[in-house]
C-alpha cells in the first residue's frame, strides 16, 4: 500500500505544471500513466487525470515512480488524497 503523507499540496501542483509544460501525451509517456476514465481533478478553468496527476506528485517528493498498478485512482484511492490536500474532483 502506498504511504501518501510524504505528498503536499505543492507536489500536486507542480505535477499540475508539469502535465501542463509536457501536453497529455508527453505527461503520460514520461510518467507511465493513461488519460483518466472516470474522474477529473479541477484546477482553475482546467481539467487533469487526478491518477497521473497523483502518481506524479508522488515521485517528486519521494523520488520513486509509481506504476498505474501500484495505487487506486477511484474514490477510495486517488480522489480521495487529492480531496484531503483541498482539490476539487468531479466525475466526468
């Protein structure tokens, strides 16, 4: 199981920047992660896969990358973290 207290608010954000820096296609290529199916993290006027996103903010602040496998990205898992850190998820 995953231990997501090392993630902050501010890693989730930078993961924010760098899907935004990359374009989706590039973001998932260099974090192994796939567009989102069910959920969308809201930030600002945008929309991001909250699993990628997630996984993502794991890795800069822990260092080790995460497989889509390794996690949940449901409601008990992904929408779940990102709504305890104050961000707004919504089903598509």
């Amino acid at each position: 199981m995953v231990q997501w207290d090392r993630v902050t608010r501010g890693d989730v954000l930078r993961a924010i920047r760098e899907y935004d820096r990359l374009g989706p296609e590039q973001f998932f290529s260099k974090h192994g992660f796939a567009p989102t199916t069910t959920y969308e993290l809201i930030s600002g006027r945008h929309r991001y896969p909250p699993k990628a996103i997630l996984g993502t903010a794991y890795e800069f602040a822990t260092g080790k990358q995460l497989r889509s496998a390794d996690f949940e990205g449901g409601k008990t898992g992904a929408v779940s973290v990102l709504g305890r850190l104050g961000f707004t998820i919504k089903k598509k």
